[in-house]
C-alpha cells in the first residue's frame, strides 16, 4: 500500500514546475538512515524533501526522531497519512497525541490520502480549536491541488519543540482558500449545534498566525521574526511573485501581524 501512494505521490510531484526530480528510490551516496522515507523530492532551489506514507499510526519518539535526523541534513519533512487513521469530517473532540503533534507541524492541518475505489487523492485534513481546551473541530478540504512545494525551516514552542525544516505542498492560493473555508465551517458548526460557541476572536487570532506561516501561540520573537521574514519575501518592490499576487499576500502578512500584537498587547 505504501509503495502505491508512493509512486502516484511521486506522479503528481514530478508535474510541479518547482520540482527538479522526485523519486522512490533510495539514493546510493545516501548514508543509513534508521527512518528511510518513501520518497525523496528535490526543486530546482535545491530543497530537499523527504515524504513518509504513514498506513498506520506513528508514536511521537519516531515524529520527533524523523524531524531531528532529516533537519540535521537540511532536509524537510513531510508526512501522508491514510485518510482511515484521522477523525471524520465533522468530528469535535479530543485527538491522539500524535495527531496533534502533526497538525502542530502543519500549522492546524495534517496532509492525508485518500484510497478510494477508482482513484487515489490528497486531502487536508484541518484542527481547529475550540473554546474548549484539548478539543477541535475536525473538517476535510477538498483535494489538494499540489501546484506547490517548498522546505522551510521553523521554530515550535509546543508539543515537537524545536527547529526543524518542514515541508508544505500548500500554494498560497489553496491556504487562502482553507482560511475561507475555515470561517464557514466555524459558522456551520454554530449553526447545526445551535448553540453559541465564543470561538470567532480566537478564531481571527489563529487565522493570524496561520498567515505568517508558524504555529499558533508563538512568542513575540517567532512572530516577528516570521513577519519580517514574509514581509521582505512579498513586498512588491522587491518580490519575485506575481505583483497581484505579492500585493495581497502583503497585506494580509502586515494585518496578520498587527491582529497578533494588539491581541498578545505587544508594543
């Protein structure tokens, strides 16, 4: 199972304009590994990214374990795991450790695959938190489009503390369209409970920091740090994005941020 979502994870990169190879074949200068990954990508940048298909539930040692031997190497990390391990759609409660470790490393979200009977696909499965500490309402995306793929280096503060390089296969344009997707589902979970849930403020505040691209809850540092940084990337006098695209992406990194530290009381 794992070697197919391998090879069609591998069809779908290798049609990204940013990816100079992708392959499933262990590379013969690659020195031992005690966590092999199930496929390794490489973009014209020079970025490396190992991808692990996870069929069956990992423990946080291995999680922290992988992430620490791969950003060692300068390498990125990421994770597929089998739709079948995750919530529902739909489902508001508490989630394994290990799920949370995931989608701390994914800022709110786990990539997953989705085996079904005529075809393969590649969904987000989103955490959103609740008012309710340890909870979170759990919603898929449709699939992911895999237009994009980058390795950045981050620092957490939680659960995998550390700095480690992670992947992302998310375009800017899909996340915008999640955070959209975000504020309807929070407004379908207000409505089917009937109950009033106080989460919009939070809600606002995790939109935030996902928009600058680090986990929510991030000390001043990690969120000026992460500011400056998309700051300098998106400014159009300098970026090499789309104009369009880096004016919008501009100022929604400058609004994230000013949200952040009005509502952290930071000067």
């Amino acid at each position: 199972m794992q070697n197919i979502i391998a090879e069609y994870a591998k069809s779908r990169f290798r049609e990204i304009q940013d990816v100079k190879y992708a392959t499933t074949r262990p590379e013969a200068n690659l020195v031992f590994r005690s966590h092999e990954p199930d496929l390794i990508v490489e973009t014209w940048m020079n970025s490396r990214l190992f991808v692990y298909v996870l069929d069956h539930a990992p423990n946080n040692r291995t999680i922290k374990s992988i992430l620490k031997q791969n950003t060692g190497a300068s390498i990125g990390t990421l994770f597929l795991v089998d739709a079948a391990l995750l919530p529902n759609d739909g489902y508001v409660g508490r989630v394994a450790s290990w799920q949370d470790d995931l989608r701390v490393m994914s800022m709110g979200a786990i990539y997953a695959y989705d085996l079904g009977e005529d075809a393969i696909r590649f969904l987000q499965v989103n955490y959103d938190e609740t008012t309710q500490r340890n909870q979170f309402i759990v919603w898929h995306s449709t699939e992911i489009p895999c237009d994009a793929i980058s390795v950045r280096r981050r620092d957490f503060q939680t659960n995998i503390r550390g700095s480690w390089y992670i992947g992302d296969i998310a375009s800017p344009r899909f996340k915008r369209r999640i955070n959209e997707e975000r504020a309807r589902q929070r407004f379908h979970y207000q409505t089917k409970r009937r109950q009033k849930v106080d989460g919009l403020p939070a809600e606002r505040i995790n939109a935030a920091y996902l928009a600058l691209e680090i986990e929510v809850g991030a000390g001043q540092e990690a969120v000026k740090e992460a500011f400056r940084k998309l700051a300098r990337e998106y400014h159009p006098d300098v970026t090499a994005h789309d104009k369009g695209e880096a004016e919008r992406r501009f100022k929604e990194v400058q609004s994230a941020y000013d949200q952040i530290k009005s509502h952290r009381r930071w000067r």
